[in-house]
C-alpha cells in the first residue's frame, strides 16, 4: 500500500511538471459474491414425493394379468411398505384410449390421515405417442355439459351446490381449450370414483385428499382436482411425468384454482419432471398445449436422485427446469397466430406435417427410461 501510495505521487509531479494530464492507473474494484439463492427441495418435501412415487407405482397392478391389489392392501408391488393403508376399491374403464385406471385408499394413523387417489399412466407406448396427438376441446368446468345422463332435478340441486361452494369468477375458465383424449378418460373415470370420494369425505371429514397420477394418470389428475375443487373440497395434488393438458388458458385456470395466499401453487400442486422425460412437453406448444405452475424439476439423469438434485420451478416455464428442453415456435408463424385457440390449432396443423411428426428434441425413446424414473423405476408392479 506505501508503494502504491508513492507511486501516485510521483506521477502527480510529473503531471505539474509537465502540465499535462496523466491518469492514474486503474485498481479493479473487488465486487462481493453474493451467494445465489437456492431453490432446492427440503428433506421433508424430497421423502413426501419419494413415498408418493411408491404410492402411484402401485397402481400399475390394475389391470394387469396379476392379482391386482386385494384388501386390506396387497400386491405384488410395494403394498407391504403401506402398513397403515386400507384399499377401499380400484377401478378400470377399459382397454381403449380412453381407459383409466387406479385405486382409492385409506391412510390411517399414525401414518398421515388421508384419502388417497393414485391414478395410473399406460402401458401402450403407441397409445402414449397418439394420445399426445389429439385435437383439443373447449373447456367446460364442472358440473359442464357432459352431466347429460343426470336428471334436470338433479342437475339443479348440483349446480346449487357448487353456486355456494365456488366463487363465481373463479368456477369460469374463458377461452380455455383440454386435451380431448385426457377429458374423455377423465370422463369416463368420474362417475366411477366420484360417489365413492364422496362417501368418504363425509366419513372422514378430517382426512386430507391426495391426488397422484404419474404420465397419462398425472393429466387425468388434474382434471380430477378442478372438479373436485369444484366441489368444495380441497385436494393436495401429487403428479409424475405429467404432460401438458391444454392451452395458457386452462394453464392459468389452475394456476388460479391452487395458488396459496404466498401467491405459490406448490404448497397445493406438485408437477414433478425429470430433465430427460419428453412427456412434460408435450402435446407440443406448437399445437397451442401449455404447462402450469407447481413444476419440481430432477435434474439428475440416473436413479436414484437425491434432495440436492430437486429444484422448485418458478411459473410455468422456468428456463432452469424442464421448460429448457423447448424451443421456440418457427419465427415464420405470425406473431397474431394464437394457437391457444381451437381456431389457431387449426390453423397450425395446415403448417404441420403431421401429429406424429414430433420433432427429435423430444427423445421418444425415453418413454421407455426416464418417463419411468421418478425416484424408482415406475410401471412395473414388481416387488421394491
């Protein structure tokens, strides 16, 4: 420091000396590191979706050539690990695209309290790759016009129901577009679980709902969870490999339905990905299809991931999360092509070559590896 300090002298003398200006040599200014602010997941976050993956894999043993899952909770899965579960019915709607399977059970103490509604993806590979190809449908929140087999009375008596359990301007969902193969199985999963959910609220009116789907089921979730919100009731919603269920439109109108007073949709809504599953970006935006809030992003490629390897998402399209493995729509689409709409999906599939022209970015292939990694190879209904 005394040298510098002489050094600057000299200089000065020189300058007046000479009467000339000489600037002083430049010292680079030390900048502080600030630490960046963290967005991995608790331990305590990091076991409940660990356990709830074990939970949706158990529901692969519906509809398959095994015994299923027999009561009071048996498998040939990981039923053992669930000691305090009790199976109270499972159900399966068919063989079609449309099909829909899983369970509804018991959590009982000194386990969480809580009813639990595990909604199962598929097995057919090419039913996968179709079913993420399908035109979209306008979106009618619950109770919409699909309650056609119930009667006028008792359509009033549901729709008094919901006036007094759903704020006005919330039960609305303008513009909103679905994916039609996604509401068709959501459809067709209703009427099969809905009396049942029902019964069991008011018999346990203290126990938390908990909804988890993992790829296809993860979609049928959460159209579960608007009209169960629709309902008054307050389900917890747990998903794996969820792909995209319809437009920004729809996007938002969950975003709306679960965001907490924090203004965070994660406390209510956890869509978790894996950084090389495909599913969560399709249908593709290109179709008009978009993701909602609540993503937690696994960023690690191989099982089994640890809680350093998880991150919280921020919106719908965090650039550090899945949303990276996306790129933006052709800059030769107009700028006014909204194809968030029926009318511009249309539009953009007189642009396209075709629905199963999905672009190589996706890596199908990894429906077969990382679509099934979360936390533990999922699909198998084989023992843990």
């Amino acid at each position: 420091m005394r040298s510098l300090c002489l050094y600057l002298a000299v200089l000065l003398l020189r300058c007046f000396a000479s009467g000339e200006h000489v600037q002083p040599p430049q010292v680079p200014i030390e900048i502080p590191q600030v630490p960046l602010v963290t967005k991995n997941i608790s331990i305590d976050l990091y076991n409940d979706l660990e356990e709830l993956s074990r939970v949706v894999d158990i529901a692969y043993c519906v509809g398959t050539v095994s015994l299923g899952i027999q009561k009071p909770f048996l498998c040939a899965s990981r039923c053992q690990d669930f000691k305090t579960f009790e199976l109270v019915a499972t159900w399966e709607t068919g063989p079609l695209l449309s099909d829909s399977c899983g369970y509804i059970a018991l959590s009982h103490p000194p386990a969480p309290s809580r009813i639990i509604v595990a909604f199962r993806g598929t097995y057919s590979l090419a039913n996968t790759i179709i079913d993420l190809s399908t035109i979209p449908q306008e979106y009618v929140p619950y109770p919409g016009d699909d309650e056609t087999e119930a009667s006028s009375r008792y359509s009033k008596v549901i729709q008094h129901i919901v006036s007094r359990s759903v704020e006005p301007q919330k039960s609305r969902c303008d513009n909103c577009t679905v994916h039609a193969g996604f509401m068709t199985s959501w459809r067709n999963t209703r009427k099969e679980i809905f009396p049942r959910i029902e019964k069991l609220k008011h018999q346990y009116p203290d126990y938390e709902l908990t909804l988890v789907g993992h790829s296809l089921g993860g979609a049928v979730a959460a159209l579960a969870s608007l009209d169960f919100k629709a309902k008054g009731w307050d389900p917890k919603v747990t998903t794996f490999g969820e792909p995209k269920v319809g437009n920004v439109h729809l996007a938002h109108y969950i975003n709306n339905a679960f965001r907490g007073d924090d203004n965070d949709v994660h406390n209510a809504y956890r869509r978790v990905t894996h950084v090389d599953d495909p599913v969560p970006l399709l249908p593709l935006s290109e179709w008009g299809f978009h993701a909602h809030a609540g993503e937690i992003f696994i960023s690690k490629s191989n099982l089994q991931p640890e809680a350093s390897d998880i991150y919280l998402c921020e919106g719908s399209a965090d650039p550090d999360c899945i949303s990276k493995g996306e790129i933006l729509v052709n800059e030769s689409v107009s700028k006014t092509d909204d194809r968030s709409t029926l009318k511009g999906f249309k539009q953009s599939l007189v642009e396209a070559k075709g629905f199963l022209d999905i672009p190589a970015r996706f890596r199908i292939w990894q429906l077969f590896f990382a679509h099934r990694d979360y936390f533990w190879r999922l699909g198998l209904c084989v023992p843990g």
